[in-house]
C-alpha cells in the first residue's frame, strides 16, 4: 500500500510540474503575443515601405523564430521559478518580467509608433537586461541560462537590423 501512495505522490509531483512549466511557457508567449499585435498591423504596410539592408531575412522567418525563443523563455523561467528557495529567485523573476515588458515595448516603438530610432534605443535597453538576466539565471541554473543564449543572440541581430533600419530611412 505504500508503494502504491508513494507511485501516486510521484505522479502528481510530475502533474504539477508539467503544469508549472505550462504557465511559464504561456505566460512568454502571452508577451510574444502581445507585441504581435502591434507588428502585424505594420508589416505588410509600413514596414515593406522601408529601406532595409539586403541580408533582412523574409517576413515569415520571424514567427517561428519568436515562438521558439518564447518557448525557451518560459521553460527557463520555470527553471528559476522551481528554485524557490534560493534568494535571488525572486529578484530574478522580477527582472524576467520587466524584460518581457521590454521585449513588448520594442514592437509597439517600432511597428506601432513606426520609430525606428526609439526602438534602437529600447532594444539596446532590452539586450543588456537579456544579458544581465543570463547572468543571474547562471547563478540559479545554468540550463536556465543557456536556455536565454539563441534569445541573446536573436536580440543581437535584431538591434543590428534595427540599427541599420535607422541607418537606411
């Protein structure tokens, strides 16, 4: 009969779990979501009528890369969120929040106020949270942080597009 219980305990623990890193990843694509709003409104307006470098990747490519990014997004953040009793936890999850207002603020300077230059300014803003979330993720769990690596490295991109963007109109 113990057994039993203890094969039951076990198989909630794993419910749980997979519900927690559910939440994570939704509550991620809630902000993909939301700064989507603002993008597709423009993208097949305003922002084809822009001049932009000849290595800017086709339109379709930016979904499934956010989407992707999001997912890892989430799943990192349910890895510091599980660490509940390590004191930087929390802080942490403060900053991850505040990051992704930031990664929904860039879609509304850029695709929704159509300004180019403020959303350079902001996504530089965003790329140092980035980094210094990846720090503190590393001090919680490292896979958290490699997780928010391709994120980094896609927010690199995006400022240099960006920046070039600026640069062309």
């Amino acid at each position: 009969m113990v057994l039993v219980m203890k094969k039951i305990k076990k198989h909630q623990e794993r419910k749980i779990k997979l519900l927690e890193v559910f939440i994570a990843i939704v509550i991620a694509q809630i902000a993909g979501f939301l700064g989507s709003i603002f993008t597709t409104s423009s993208i097949n307006s305003w922002y084809n009528t822009l001049n932009k470098p000849s290595w800017n990747p086709p339109n379709w490519i930016f979904a499934p890369v956010w989407t992707t990014l999001f997912i890892f997004m989430g799943i990192a953040s349910y890895l510091i969120w599980r660490n509940k009793r390590n004191p930087l936890s929390k802080k942490t999850l403060v900053l991850y929040f505040i990051h992704l207002i930031f990664n929904i603020l860039w879609s509304v300077f850029f695709f929704g106020l159509k300004n180019p230059f403020m959303a350079l300014l902001e996504i530089i803003a965003l790329w140092i949270i980035i980094l210094v979330l990846i720090m503190k993720f590393y001090k919680i769990n490292k896979t958290a942080a490699y997780l928010m690596i391709p994120y980094l490295a896609w927010v690199s991109f995006a400022t240099i597009l960006n920046a070039s963007i600026v640069i062309l109109n």
